[in-house]
C-alpha cells in the first residue's frame, strides 16, 4: 500500500499528476524517448482488483483497480511489444544480462480474496503469469488491515476522536469533504508514530465505533485454502511478504527478522514450499532500506521487490533485492496515463526534480 509510507499518493493532488500526464500524452514526445528511458521490463504493482463501489469517501480507492482497467492493461502492454514473463523469468534474464526483450511482470500485494476471484481469471485469459506476495497473517485470519478499519471508522462516524502523544483532538466527519480532510489529518500522524503505536490507537477506535477488525480481515482476505487454490491455477504464483505485514525499517532488526522468518515458516507449512521471493510491506524508502534488503538478501531470495517508483533498467541486475515497481493505482485508471508512464519520460523527468517529482508519479 504506496509521500511514502502506505498510500504514496494520499498527500498530493492526483489530479494535477493526472494532468500533467494527459498534457505528455498529447504531445507524443514520450513516444521518441531513447532505449535508455525506456529500461528494460517494467514489475507492476496491484493490490485489489474490483468492481468500484462508487463510495464517495473511499481513501483506500488507490489499493484498487477495476477488473476492465486491467484487461486493458494486458492488452497494452502487448501492443506495446513487451513479452509478459513470471517473476522468476524476469528476474533469471536480470541475472544474465539478457535484454532482448523489453518484459512486464504482474505482482499482487498482501493477498486479497479478489486475487483469487476476479484477478486469477483474467491473467488466465490472458495466459499471463502473476505473483501473490502474501502477509501470512492473512489467511491466519490475524492480520491487522487498519488502513481499512480507519476509513471505515471515518465513514460511519460523525466526529473521531483520535488519541496523539500530545493529547486527544477530535476531527468532524459529517459531510464528505469533512472525511477527506479528517483521513488525512489522521492517516499522516498516525503513520508518523511507528507501527505498534498506530495499530493501537486504530485497534482503540475500531472497539469504541463497534468496528470488528477480525471481521474485516474474514471479510477481504483469502483463506488458506483459497491460497492454496491459487498457488494451484495456472500462471500464478504465491511469494513472502512477511507474516505480520510490518514497516520493517521501523521495528529492529530483530523484529523485522522474526516477521520475516515467521513469514516463510507459515508459507512452507501451509503451501509445502519455501517462497524465493520478497516483497517489503509499504515498500517506501521509510520502510524498507539498506539494513532489510540485507535481510531479505540473509534469507537467500532470489529478488525483493520495494514500492520505489520506477521501470526495471540493467543495472537493477545488480541490485536484485532493491527492485522499483510501476503502481496500478486507483486514481490513474487511464490507458493514456499508463503509456506515458511504461515509456519512463516521466521517471527520467521527476528524478531531475528530486523526490518532491517522483512522489507524484504512481
């Protein structure tokens, strides 16, 4: 989930990013970029494949595509002349420097009831691999999805009261305009106090808003024997993204080694294999850095994957646990935004801006 942390779009207007790209496409110069802009294979991101709900408030909206966006997807990604690969495909042509074939990879973050049953059947269709990296914690039924629990806490809700160190401030949330502007306030300080912290407090709102977060991770996540379906189907695959779905900068390294570890043991237990691929949750540079991909490097995988934005370029042959991924977010559904963004004009552009840029991009 993502400015970083969780949503890496929450704190920017996406409609000035989305305009800024309309303006790109229109003028087709991303259509002359030279090989090097264009890198070599692209690592796409999702998270929830589904039918919009047409909720006015919905935050959490960025975490999800439609299914006919992603069929649209994967019928540009071919008219484009890229060769859809596995992740263990791409990542071997990574390691032996083979760049004859400019590749898109398909990942899923988390683990998402939807996967299973409205994302696995189009890439069947399609005949296009995919990636699952599960949170192990989500088909255990213990996970604590609360990004979701705090939206939902603002939705129902005619004013939140949320507990800082600094004291309690209460946030009115009666019209949709008033939720917009509480989700920020909170989500942003909440993100700032560390993961136990923030967990805390949105378990504390959940109970006192009669929200069961148990019931929310029942409710989205698939079970055990919906992964195992999965893992089963053609073109899927189902990879570690921890147990407990930490930032694991922000816990010790002892912590973030146990998730880890505990990750891959539930994994091995559940679906008889060890996974040989990582995905960091969150995934930002506030997240995830040099000390985890050493971890994740510890643990013998063969790639990790981050949410640092970006296309895949030879020199990531070099740096396999420190992957850039290319988001499907849920506020840039247009064929036109996404060809300005596979044609990486607009990485090569925002990355002269620093990151105020590139925070900007999915």
């Amino acid at each position: 989930m993502s400015v970083n942390l969780r949503h890496p779009f929450a704190a920017v207007k996406p409609v000035l990013a989305r305009g800024a790209l309309r303006a790109l496409h229109a003028s087709s110069v991303h259509r002359f970029m030279p090989a090097s802009i264009h890198g070599v294979g692209v690592i796409f991101m999702l998270h929830r494949v589904r039918e919009p709900d047409g909720a006015d408030f919905a935050p959490n909206r960025i975490l999800e595509v439609a299914p006919d966006f992603l069929e649209a997807t994967l019928h540009h990604v071919r008219e484009r002349g890229l060769v859809t690969l596995s992740l263990d495909e791409a990542v071997e042509r990574l390691a032996a420097r083979d760049f004859s074939e400019r590749f898109a990879v398909f990942t899923l973050d988390d683990g998402y009831k939807d996967n299973l049953t409205v994302a696995a059947p189009i890439f069947e269709r399609y005949r296009v691999p995919f990636t699952v990296y599960l949170a192990t914690s989500l088909p255990d039924g213990t996970a604590e999805l609360w990004w979701v629990a705090l939206e939902r806490v603002i939705a129902m809700a005619t004013d939140v009261r949320v507990r800082f160190p600094e004291g309690e401030e209460v946030f009115r949330t009666v019209s949709t305009a008033d939720k917009k502007a509480a989700w920020t306030a909170i989500y942003w300080r909440l993100r700032g106090l560390g993961e136990d912290a923030l967990r805390a407090e949105v378990r504390r709102l959940a109970a006192e808003h009669g929200l069961d977060m148990g019931a929310i991770t029942r409710e989205l996540a698939m079970s055990w024997r919906d992964v195992d379906n999965l893992a089963k189907r053609p073109y899927a695959s189902v990879e570690a993204h921890t147990a407990n779905h930490f930032a694991l900068a922000q816990i010790s390294e002892e912590r973030a080694r146990a998730d880890i570890a505990q990750g891959i043991a539930r994994h091995e237990a559940m679906l008889g294999r060890r996974p040989v691929h990582f995905s960091y949750p969150y995934g930002d540079a506030s997240s995830a850095g040099e000390r985890d991909f050493g971890l994740a490097r510890e643990f013998g995988f063969r790639s990790a994957t981050t949410t640092r934005k970006g296309l895949i370029h030879p020199g990531h042959a070099d740096q396999p646990m420190n992957l850039p991924r290319l988001s499907l977010n849920g506020d840039y559904q247009d064929i036109r935004l996404l060809d300005v963004l596979m044609s990486g004009l607009p990485f090569a552009m925002a990355k002269q801006m620093g990151s105020a840029g590139i925070d900007r991009l999915p």
